[in-house]
C-alpha cells in the first residue's frame, strides 16, 4: 500500500507547503489528492514570490494586469488569488468528503499586519470573500495581536488558523482559542 495513504489510516492528513500554477493545470495536484491522499495545500507569501517570480507560467498573465496599470501589490494578490481558488477547487470533493475536516487551502494574512488585530481581521474577511470558496482557509500570525483575530474569523463561516508562531508561549494560546 502506497504509504502516504496509510497516514490517512493513523488520522494523519497530509499537506503539501506550496502552490504552483504548472501543478493546478497539469493534474499534479489532482494526482496527489487522488492517489496518495493529499488533504489540503498552504501558501504563503514566500511560496508566491518563489513561484512567481521564477514561473513562465505566470508572465503573460502578470504583463496583462500591469497593462491593465495594476501595482506589483495587487498584481501579486491577483495571481495568488488565482492559484488558491483553482487548488481549492480541486480540494472541493475532500471537503466534502470529510465534512469539512480536510480538503483546505491557505491564504496568509500579509505579515505587515502581525501587530494589527483590527487590520488582520478586515484583511483576512477581505480575503476570504476574495477567494469565494468554503474550504479557503485564511493563515493569521500568531503573535500577540494576531491571536485575538483567530475567533473572530471562525464566524460566521470564514476558517482560520495560527501560523508564524513568534514564542513558543503562543502555541497553547492557538490550541485553546
């Protein structure tokens, strides 16, 4: 048996820890859901950038947005956006399949927010209505003020978790919100 499916078998899911648009189109991703029991994606902004900025696949639509006289800013949102509906919606059956307990893929809260409870709650609601699926899940730091944005975010349907844990104090917090 394929062992990445037996994690499966233990309760374990698994996630891969990058997006790359060549996998969304190609059936990588869909292989990996199918045949060794991928159950979710993360992304973050390092992930985009490492793939944006050494991806073909990502020039001609990067040139049509800042044609379109769009900012780096929102051109890079507008292609990360992107990646994460189109790997959400290959995630759509695990979702389902799970009743919501896998088939999820991230999106982060900028990291210049990480000392702005009020702003990481405007921008991870913004976000999560950007990206318009169910099994979207928004990555908010969990330092001091990003914590108290954590179950904010749980309703009414957006998800949340805890990522770039600054002190290992702010583990438990996460796991008790």
């Amino acid at each position: 048996m394929n062992p990445l499916l037996q994690l499966r078998e233990l309760g374990q899911s698994l996630w891969v820890d990058d997006i790359r648009r060549n996998w969304l189109g190609d059936g990588t991703v869909r292989r990996w859901i199918e045949e060794d029991g991928l159950a979710g994606m993360t992304s973050n902004p390092a992930i985009f950038e490492k793939s944006i900025a050494g991806g073909e696949e990502y020039r001609d639509a990067a040139a049509k947005l800042a044609a379109q006289g769009l900012a780096p800013l929102a051109i890079y949102e507008q292609l990360a956006l992107e990646d994460v509906r189109g790997a959400a919606d290959l995630f759509q059956d695990v979702y389902r399949a799970t009743s919501g307990r896998d088939g999820y893929v991230s999106f982060e809260v900028s990291p210049l927010l990480a000392d702005d409870t009020a702003g990481t709650v405007a921008e991870a609601q913004r976000l999560w209505r950007a990206l318009d699926r169910p099994n979207a899940l928004i990555k908010v730091p969990a330092t001091p003020p990003g914590l108290p944005a954590i179950p904010d975010l749980g309703a009414p349907r957006s998800t949340a978790n805890g990522s770039r844990f600054s002190a290992r104090a702010a583990f438990p917090r996460v796991l008790f919100l």
